[in-house]
C-alpha cells in the first residue's frame, strides 16, 4: 500500500492537464485500478486484519480523491492564469492622444496676475494699443518737450498718432469714461523703437488704477506687496523712490532675488534684489486732466509681463517669446 | 552720473562706507547701479629714462626707486622723464591677467606700465596713465588718495537735475545723514585790467537766456594737476588742458555748465541771438551743424560761436596758445537746449544739465570757484568786475502745505516736527503758520518741487518708504458689463491649447511688401513714420504673415508637426487714426499625429475646420461655410465664414502659388492650413445663453440610411434636410466613400436617431418616417440609396 501511495504522489506531482488527472484517476480509482486490486486482495484476511486492512484502504481511497481535486483546481488556476497572461500589454507605452498644445508664457502670466487682481476686486479692461500723443503723453503730465520722453523711444504713425508706449493712456481712456470710484487692470501690448539683448520693440505691460476717496501710499503699499508674495511666494519686497510723471510720490518696487535668495548673483547684478514694477500716486495733474474732483485721488502701477515670466520660468532671452519656436511653446503645455 | 566717493567727502562728512552709502541714497531716490572700487595691485610711480624704439615698440627703461626695470609698451606718447604706475612681473590684474615676463629679441621686459582703465578709474583708456612728475620715483600709488576710492554710478531721474553734480549729491546725503556741507574755498585777486574795456554782451531773447555772466582772465595753458585729471576720469570725462579741465571740474562739482573761450579768437562783441537759416558751426566735436531759426547761439560780430548750452565752436575755443580766456557761465531755457540737443542730435554734459533745468542763481558762484581754480592751476590774472546780463532776480517760490494733507496722502503718521526737520535739512526753510499749515521754499535748483504731492514724497523719501505701513483700501466699486469677447479670449486660448494648437505671439508690426499679398487694401494699412527696421515697416491688417514666419521658422528647425494659434490685434486706417480688431489666427502643417496607436496622418482642412466649430459652440452661435473667395487660398479647399450673414473670416489650404512666396516647396500631402476670424464681429452675433432642451420621454430609436448624391452636393444642406423633419433628434454623418464606379457620385452615410414623445413606436411609422426623408432627399439632391 505504501508503495501504491508513493506512485501516486509522484504521477501527481507531475499532472500538468486535466487529461493526466484522468489518467491517474482510472489507474487508481477506476474498476481495474490500484485500489481496487487491494480490494481485491482482502479476501485470503481474517476478520480483524479485514477490518484494519479496509480501514487503510478507504483512507488511501479518499487522500487519492482529495488530492486529484485539489489538483485540478490547481491546474484550472494555472491555466487562467496563463490565459491571462497571453493578452499582457504594455503599460508604459503612453496613453492615446493628440500632440499637446500649449499657452503662451506670456498669456500664462497674464492670466495669473489677472486672477491675483480679480481676487482682490480689479476690474480688467482693455486700451487702444494705437494711441493719439493725448492720451499717452500729454494728459499724463508728460507734455511735448518734457525730458521724459527720452525714456521712452516713440514709433509714430503721425504727428499726433502713435504706437503706445505703456498701458498708462487706459488709465486716462477709462477715467474719462467713468465716474470714480475706479479699480481696474488692464493687461497689453506696448511698443518701444529699442532692440537689443534685453529689448524687445513690441513687449507686454499690465497697468492697474485705483481712485476712491482717501487712498493713501500706504493702500498702494499693501495692495502690491500682497500681489508681489502672491505671484512670486514669500518674498521680501522693498519699495524704492523714483520718478514718474504721471505719480507723484513715485516708487520704484524689488523683490528679494528669487534667483539667489538675496545673496548676490549676476540676475540682480549683486545687488540681491530685483527691480520687478513701477508705481505711485496719481498725480493731481492727471486728476484735473480728467475733471476728477478734488477729494477724489488713487494709485497707478505699471509692470512688465515680460520680466515678470522670465523670473516665473527662468527664460534668460526676451527674443525667445516672440520667435514661437515650437520647442520652446510646447514647454508651456 | 559717476561720482567719486571721495571727491564727495569733501563736500560733507560721510561716516558710512561706499557700498551703505549707496544703499541709503538708493533708497532716498537716487538709485545707483554700481560702485566700483580703483585699483592699484601695489603700482609704484616709475620714470622713463631710456626709451630705443623698434618695430613698432618702445622698449624703455624705467626707474622705480628702488630699480631699473625693462619694460616694453606700445604706447606712442612715451617720453622721456614721463612718470606712470608700474607694475612689476607676477603681478595679477583684476580681470585674471597675470603679469609676466616677455621677451622682445634681447630685451627681456620685466613689468608693465598701466592707463587708467587697468586701475578702474575709467571705462576706456586710449593710452597710459601719465603721472605728476613731481612724485618720487618708486612711490606706492596706494598712498595718493586720488587712487585709493569708489566710484558711485548713479542712475539719476530726469526730475532730479538738482542732484547732477557732488555738490547736489552731497545735499541728498545731508538730508539723510543731518551734516552739514562744506563748500569749496572760492578765493581770488585782482588784476587792474577791467573786463569792461575789453568786451560787451548783448542778450536778444531773455526767453531762451535769462541770464548770461561773463569773466576774464589771461591764463597759462598746460596740463591741469594730476587729482584734477583723476577726479574727471573717474567721473567719465576726459582731461583736455587746464583751462577746460577747470570747467568741467566746477561743472562736476556744482552743476553748472561753463564754457571758456578764447579771447583772442573772438571778433568784437558777443551777442545772445537766435541761429540765422542754414548758419553753419564748427563744433568742438570736429562736426559741422548747420543751425536754424528756433536755435540760440552765442556769436561774436561775424559768426556763431557757441551752439547756446550744448557745444562752442572749434575756432573759438582754448588751445596751447591761448593767453586769454572769457569765462561764459549762463542760464538756457531747458526747452530750448533740449529741442536744439535733440534737431542736432548733439549731445553734451552741457545739454544734458541745462535741458533738466540748472539753478539760475548758480551762475556767478561757479565763476568764482572756477577763477580761483584757474589762478591756482592756470596762474590765472583774473580782470576786474564781470558781466552780468538778465531782465529778472530768480525768486525762490513758496508753497504752503498742510502737516495732516501729507500724512493723508502717504498714509503715515509722521510727527509735524519730524517733517519739518525733514524739510530743513532740503533747505525748504520751513515756517509753521497755522495749527496745521507751514510754508517752505522752495530753493531755485529744486525745479521738480510744484506742490504738496512733492513735499509728501520728499518727506517720505527722506524718512523712508519703509516707514510706512502697508494698509489695504476698501473700495466701493461697480464693474461693467463686458462684450463676450472680452473675457472668453482666455477661454479660447485655454481649449486650442487642450486641442493641441501651441499659442503664438507675434510682433504688431510687419513686413508691408508681404502683407500686400494677402490684403486687398492698401489704403486700409497703418505705416510706421519711423520703423525700427525695413521688414516691419506696417502695422498688420491679419495674423497670417506671422504664422507663416513661424511656420517657417520652425520648419527651419526642423519641425515635422507644427500647429500654433494666435489672439491678437490687427490695424486698419481710419482717417488718421486706426481701428483695432481682435482676431482670432491659426496654422497647421505636417503630422496631425504620429504616434503607435493611429500611425501617421497630416493635418488637413477639417482639422482647422475643428477649430471654427469650437467657436460656434462656445459662443452659441453658427457659421455658415461658403467656397473661399480669398485669393491667397486654394480655390477648391478654402471656405469663407459667414456669421449671419456677415464674413467674419476664413479657414483654407493656403494656395499653392504662395508656397514660393515663403519659399517653401508644395508637398501635395504636407500642405499649409490656414485659418482667420474676426473676434469683435463674433461678438456681434453671440446669442445669450442657450437654453436646456427637454430629453426624450420615451425610448429613442435608430436607423441607419446611405445615399448616393452627385459629388457636387454639400453634406450639410444633406444633413441639414434630414434634421428638419419632427421626429429626428439627431443626426450623424458617419461615412463619406467617393470612389464609387460613377466617379461624379458619392455616398453619404446618415445615423439618424428619432424620437416620439406621444407614444412607442411602431416599426411601421419608422418605416413611414424614413421613407420620408429618402423621399425628400431624392427630390432635393436627386439621391439614390446605396445599393
Ligand atoms: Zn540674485
């Protein structure tokens, strides 16, 4: 009997198919098979050995039984298994889509200063970006022969038209247009005749406005450094005085170098900070230019849409935004 | 404006170093840009006491005290007993060029002499430093203080002329540091001569000169001292003589601009006058100007002799033998100076003060610092008394301010005695007249202060922006009502993004011989007068030419997929101003996808066409397509957008004889897609919101029906047949095959989904339906179905 259990063990160590459970199945359970052969055999025993004898038997009997059904739900298993496996895919190869698109870096951070400044309850509107001298210069306190207007290189249409120099004529535009109080943005294109390494002929600025009753610097003061830490994270902001024709107090506004942290590098030229907008009170000529009254007054602050995404995204050329080099989009994505 | 640290410490008493002063008076509105400290890498004086020339070398040799050194220089102007910085071999210069020893033939050079630009006193030297030949031989440079200092680079705004000499400089440091300043000693004599005896000025327009001084003096022309040449290089000027060194010296000192003729070379009597036309001028710049009536000129009786405020003449100015000079120290009108600086495009330090405005009250004192440098350095024999030619005094103004008006516009809350201490140390002369009110004035070079706004940013600039406190306003504030276009333009951006277009932004300005071809309109175009370069001489009246610039550039980069849009402006004349449009540009060309899943496929019309119906469902609106009538398209794959009736644009296959215009070569299956629409025109037709539309009770039902129609037939008036009956609820094309045996047919292939909302349906009325619609399409289109 021993030596009949051992076979068994081996032959279904070694089934692989259902075929082969069969198999052994009908060489040892079948009428002629093993086991009935000791049936067989129990007839020459006395009664007590019968008894015995039988006993080992049946046991034999039902660990053969067992032992071929759990084979073959083992064998099923395997087999599903493998069925499985065959239709394997690859998982790493990408997903099913078209070429991605992307947004400009320009209109990107357009975007975010807008949603910044609408946050806070700036209305956006847009300007003419072909402007007559009125609106860009002289209703800005920046009269024909003014020295200021060396700051800005003017390409002109005619002696009167022009190609705007800063996003500043929509100030003039909407406060003409508009009973105070006001409180807008207005994103742009604007157009200096300069071209070189840090240059670029066309670029982008955002203008903001805010004229109410008792505005002071220190409104300004808030309203900026709130943006500034907003858009560039926490980040020390100073504010610096400067000159503008069109405010009066002027400032100059940097940021702490978000390149180097403040300590020093070629970006800031060492100087740890970073010239990032311009801005100060509206100056009281500008108010009368556009019949405000008297107790009325406000901030006006300029930036550069340019500098402010090159600092964002660390692109060192302003060439670059204007050549659309698909390489170059297709990171913005 | 370049300002030696220590010329500077001369005017007042300056406890900080270089590097913090810079950053107080950065921080007080004069904003520097950088401070550069002088070198002197332990140069010694040396004195040339052999010089043999060859070969375009001068090879020289050069006591140093303590030794006898060769050295070799390309210097022309070396001559013997000169005296100039040297530096010994091993010696390592700032910019990493270490010093070593070169050999020419048999001499071994064992050193260098240096110019000024080596030892950071100037930008760029155009030979080497000559030295006072009374220093000893052998002495450290280190030790002359002229060498051992920082230069400050202040980038100044053109409101703070006041602040455009040491002197102006200084006076912003006091209102920070609360010294006091020093003036310069101003000491002369007299000889008998009286400049009255000699010359007389005669001022035609006080407008443009309100005041005109004059001083004479016989002179000895020579080089000026050694820390007077230093002090100019440092301060970006070069030294000439003595005599103009001492002018520009006063001019860098107190701001005012002074002009020295030769007394000699003028004939007769100077007259302040108007330029005549087409008067021409030598000018110290070796150019010839040709003036005209809006210019001031100074002249002697027969021609100009100075440009008035921005250059004399070369043939009355101070040479060699000059024996007598007339000092000119005057007052020009800004606008004058400014507007003849800028016709002449002649620029000068002169210019460039007078045009920012230069205290007329500064005149006279600067003459006097100038005689008695020149009696100092130019053993000067100044004549008595001094002309002195104006209609007006310059009054200082007043300006009454109120204490709690400037603490209301800054948001702050500084202390009135701490404003009035402010205002003291500007000068203002402040005096309290009420509880709440004080007047200052306002001194004469100060011409940026007009009113309060002024005084509060001086107040301010001097305590500090940064004691001020951020605050947040509250406004009470209403907004518009915006056109669509005005805030779905991010919108559009956001979903070709997601479409796969990339966004371009190109300059407003193009080439006008390009823009012709795809516009019919030239009088519509808006020129430059005065464009950067050739190629962007026009304003855009389309989007397309910077596409395509794109598309070839990126095709010189060797893209194979390029896909890009573009939101922005276009111009057309409008008498002689110019209307804007918003529009809306596209191009496409090459692979539309390459990838494992689809393979490869290029873009084509319908892949713009995608871009057209996006707008139509984001601004509920419909387009209807008609064959293009644009010339710059291909005539059988263009269409032209009409927006109720209007053209609002375009999409199409640029046209194939354009391809040479770009230079590009016609690939029948890699063709350029293009597409245009006018954003502002959209707006016009947008329709308010589209409202919900009730879904079908009852169960849908769906039948399939293909058609053979002539190739001619529009699948949308198809389409659009079937949609009208009742029952339809929705209709796809799903297939289109025209390579039928009549090859003028094609078939069109219809899922039609219908709806009931009384009751099921029963197969007889869908068959009753369908019937239908075959019938109707075979009347309208003559259509067969697809056997
Ligand atoms: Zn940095």
């Amino acid at each position: 009997m021993y030596h009949i259990k051992k076979e068994f063990e081996a032959l279904i160590a070694d089934a692989k198919t259902e075929e082969d459970i069969k198999q052994i199945k009908a060489k040892f359970l079948g009428k002629k098979g093993k086991v009935s052969e000791l049936f067989k055999q129990m007839g020459g025993l006395g009664d007590e050995q019968k008894k015995e004898f039988g006993k080992n038997i049946n046991k034999l009997k039902k660990y053969i039984e067992d032992s071929l059904t759990d084979r073959q739900t083992q064998i099923k298993e395997i087999r599903k298994k493998e069925s499985l496996e065959k239709e394997s895919i690859d998982v790493t190869l990408p997903a099913r889509r078209g070429f991605l698109g992307s947004i400009h870096p320009i209109t990107k951070t357009i975007i975010e200063i807008e949603d910044i400044f609408k946050s806070m309850g700036f209305d956006v509107e847009t300007g003419y970006e072909i402007e007559y001298d009125k609106y860009n210069f002289e209703m800005l306190n920046i009269p024909k022969e003014h020295p200021a207007r060396d700051m800005q290189d003017t390409f002109y249409i005619n002696d009167n038209v022009l190609l705007r120099t800063h996003t500043s004529p929509t100030q003039i535009r909407v406060m003409e247009n508009k009973k105070p109080p006001v409180m807008f943005i207005s994103p742009g294109k604007v157009y200096r005749r300069d071209s070189d390494i840090t240059h670029s002929p066309m670029f982008h600025q955002v203008e903001g406005l805010l004229i109410d009753k008792d505005i002071h610097f220190s409104d300004l003061k808030g309203v900026l450094s709130d943006f500034l830490r907003i858009f560039f994270g926490d980040v020390p902001v100073r504010f610096r005085p400067s000159y503008f024709p069109f405010t009066e107090p002027s400032a100059e506004v940097d940021i702490g170098c978000i390149i180097c942290g403040g300590k020093g590098c070629r970006v800031c030229s060492n100087t740890g900070y970073l010239e990032v907008l311009g801005c100060g009170m509206v100056h009281p000529n500008v108010l009368k230019n556009v019949n405000y009254p008297d107790e009325y007054n406000g901030f006006a602050f300029g930036l550069g849409v340019e500098r402010f995404a090159m600092l964002k995204y660390g692109i060192d050329n302003i060439k670059l935004f204007f050549e659309n080099d698909m390489r170059f989009l297709k990171q913005f994505s | 404006m370049k300002v030696s640290y220590n010329w500077l410490k001369e005017f007042i008493d300056i406890e900080l170093s270089a590097e913090e002063l810079a950053e107080k008076i950065t921080m007080a509105g004069l904003e520097v840009d950088s401070v550069t400290k002088t070198e002197t890498y332990g140069s010694v004086v040396g004195e040339v006491i052999d010089i043999v020339e060859k070969d375009n070398l001068y090879l020289t040799k050069v006591d140093i005290g303590s030794e006898i050194l060769n050295i070799a220089t390309a210097d022309k102007n070396v001559n013997l007993h000169d005296k100039f910085p040297v530096v010994k071999e091993g010696t390592l210069l700032s910019d990493g060029v270490k010093i070593s020893r070169k050999k020419f033939g048999d001499f071994v050079s064992e050193g260098m002499m240096l110019s000024a630009e080596e030892l950071n006193l100037e930008e760029n030297s155009s030979g080497l430093l000559r030295l006072d030949e009374t220093l000893r031989n052998g002495m450290a440079l280190s030790e002359i203080d002229e060498f051992d200092d920082y230069i400050i680079d202040i980038e100044l705004t053109p409101n703070r002329a006041d602040a455009l000499s040491i002197l102006g400089v200084a006076r912003d440091v006091r209102a920070i540091t609360k010294k006091s300043i020093r003036y310069p000693q101003m000491d002369f004599s007299l000889i008998e001569k009286n400049i009255k005896n000699y010359i007389s000025v005669k001022v035609e327009d006080y407008k443009n000169c309100p005041r005109y001084t004059l001083l004479m003096a016989d002179v000895a022309v020579k080089p000026s001292p050694m820390f007077m040449r230093l002090r100019l290089l440092k301060s970006g000027i070069r030294p000439i003589n003595n005599v103009v060194d001492i002018t520009n010296y006063v001019l860098m000192a107190l701001g005012q601009p002074m002009h020295s003729f030769d007394f000699n070379r003028l004939s007769g009597d100077i007259c302040v006058r108007r330029a005549k036309k087409q008067e021409k001028i030598l000018a110290l710049d070796s150019k010839e100007y040709e003036l005209d009536e809006s210019m001031l000129v100074i002249a002697d009786s027969k021609k100009p002799v100075a440009i008035a405020g921005v250059m004399g003449s070369e043939e009355s100015s101070v040479t060699e033998d000059t024996k007598t000079v007339a000092l000119e120290s005057a007052h020009f009108n800004p606008v004058s100076v400014r507007m003849t600086a800028r016709k002449l495009k002649l620029h000068s330090e002169s210019s460039h003060r007078f045009e920012r405005g230069v205290d007329p009250n500064l005149c006279l004192t600067a003459s006097s610092y100038a005689v008695s440098l020149l009696e100092k350095y130019a053993d000067a024999k100044v004549y008595m008394g001094y002309i002195d030619q104006k209609e007006t005094e310059f009054k200082p103004k007043t300006i009454v301010c109120s204490f709690k008006g400037i603490n209301r516009l800054l948001g702050s809350d500084f202390e009135q005695k701490a404003i009035k201490e402010v205002t003291e140390y500007l000068d203002f002369k402040p005096k309290v007249i009420s509880i709440d009110k004080f007047k200052v004035t306002i001194p004469t070079y100060r011409f940026d202060i007009e009113g309060e706004a002024d005084i509060a940013e001086e107040v301010a600039r001097c305590m500090g922006y940064d004691k001020i406190t951020p605050t947040l306003p509250v406004v009470q504030t209403s907004f518009k009502i915006k056109k669509p276009v005005d805030y779905a333009k991010h919108q559009i951006t956001k979903t070709l993004a997601d479409m796969g277009l990339s966004e371009s932004v190109n300059y407003s300005f193009t080439d006008s011989s390009k823009l012709k071809l795809f516009s019919e309109n030239e009088d519509e175009f808006v020129y430059l007068k005065n464009p950067l370069i050739e190629g962007q001489d026009v304003m855009r009246t389309t989007l397309v030419c910077g596409l395509l610039d794109n598309l070839k550039f990126n095709m010189s980069k060797n893209a194979k997929s390029v896909a890009l849009f573009e939101i922005g402006r276009v111009f057309f004349k409008e008498s002689d101003f110019a209307k804007e449009f918003d529009r809306l540009g596209a191009v496409m060309w090459g692979e539309a996808s390459f990838n494992w899943i689809e393979g490869r496929r290029f873009y084509d019309f319908y892949d713009m066409k995608s871009v057209a119906e996006m707008l139509e469902r984001l601004f509920n609106i419909e387009f209807s397509y008609k064959k293009t009538k644009r010339k710059f398209l291909h005539t059988g794959r263009g269409a032209d957008l009409f927006a109720e009736g209007k053209d609002v644009g375009f999409i199409g296959e640029l046209h194939p004889d354009f391809y040479d215009y770009y230079d590009i070569k016609f690939d029948k299956n890699m063709r350029i897609i293009l597409c245009e629409i006018d954003l502002n025109s959209i707006a016009e037709y947008v329709k308010s919101v589209k409202m919900f539309e009730r879904l079908p009770k009852l169960p849908t039902v769906v039948r399939d029906l293909a058609v053979v129609v002539d190739k001619s037939v529009d699948a949308f008036d198809v389409k659009r047949t079937i949609e009208l009956f009742d029952n339809v609820y929705d209709v796809v094309l799903f297939d289109v095959y025209d390579k039928l045996e009549d090859s003028s047919k094609k078939s069109l292939a219809f899922r039609i989904v219908l709806k009931n909302d009384d009751k099921t349906f029963v197969d007889t009325e869908i068959e009753e339906i369908m019937n239908a619609v075959f019938d109707a399409l075979s009347k309208k289109f003559d259509a067969k179905l697809r056997g």
